[in-house]
C-alpha cells in the first residue's frame, strides 16, 4: 500500500451564524490570528479532484485535530467522521467530483490551541493498495 498526502492549505474561507458573509483566511498559517469564538464555526475549502486517480485508489480528507468537529461535509454531502486513530478522518472516494467543497464545522475554537482546529494542514490523503 502507497499513502500520497495533498496539503488542503492556504486560502479558506470562515463563517458563523453572526457572520454576513465569509472572511478569507489563510490556513494554517493565519490559525493564530482568528478570534476565540464559542459558537458553531464553518471552515470552507474548495479544491479540484487529484489526477491519476484510478479506481483502486481511496480517498480520505485527514484533519489534525482534537477539536470538536460536529459536522464535516463534501459537496454538500455529511461524511461519517472516523477519530480512532487521534485523526479526524472521512472516507471521500465517492463523493469526489471535479470541483469539490469541503466544510469543516467546529462547535468552537481557541486559535491558541493550534491543535484543536485547523492550526495544521488538512490533508487529502490518496492510498493506493499493492497490486500482485
């Protein structure tokens, strides 16, 4: 088995429920700069479909952190969340389009904890199994 990591970072867009409309931000390097906020907060990122994608191949989005993530969906699609490997992981090999918008949704955040939101890269992981 081969693992193939795409970092989903740089330009993010942030909402929540008191918000007009979204504010761009810069993930993870602006993490630190964002408010605390102790209410729902949607991270939004848009991303093409990786090339070379075959039909063997899984797909996972993988989000380093111990944060609450109440919600996570792709394409408007909610993902079942997997956290057993300390990881917020989703299998995204279906829902995978051409053009694809992934919303992570916290219950709150704390910029000073880089490790309980987005403060690392979230990853679009490609496994690809041996073949014999």
């Amino acid at each position: 088995m081969s693992l193939h990591r795409i970092r989903l970072q740089g330009p993010w867009e942030w909402t929540t429920s008191a918000s007009r409309e979204p504010q761009r931000v810069k993930l993870p390097d602006e993490w630190g700069t964002l408010p605390v906020w102790n209410a729902e907060v949607q991270f939004i990122r848009r991303f093409h479909r990786p090339t070379g994608i075959t039909s063997q191949d899984q797909l996972y989005i993988s989000i380093p952190t111990r944060g609450l993530v109440i919600h996570l969906h792709l394409n408007q699609m909610r993902l079942e969340i997997d956290q057993s490997t300390g990881l917020v992981r989703a299998n995204v090999t279906r829902p995978l389009n051409e053009h694809n918008e992934l919303v992570v949704t916290f219950s709150a955040i704390d910029p000073a904890r880089p490790d309980q939101g987005l403060g690392e890269p979230v990853g679009l992981e490609i496994v690809t199994p041996d073949l014999e």
